[in-house]
C-alpha cells in the first residue's frame, strides 16, 4: 500500500419520466488504483 487512497464521487439529480422517478443522490467508490486506458478505433 502506498499511503494514500483514490475516491471518485458520483451524484445524480431528481427528475421523473413517465412511472420512473430518479431521486438525487451521492455514491463514492474507494479506487485501489486509477489509471488510463487508451481508446482504439474500429478503422
């Protein structure tokens, strides 16, 4: 362990669409890394 700790903080906001309604919220999730991945095109 490297003495440090990696968080991402999501959050949504209310609304509703037809019978569904979305209640605003927050989620945090502890990373054990972050890193980078490239992004390849299907040419």
């Amino acid at each position: 362990m490297l003495g440090y700790v990696i968080s991402a903080k999501f959050s949504t906001k209310c609304f509703k669409s037809g019978d569904h309604l979305v209640i605003d919220g927050e989620a945090t999730a502890i990373l054990p890394t972050l890193t980078l991945d490239e992004l390849h095109s299907a040419d």
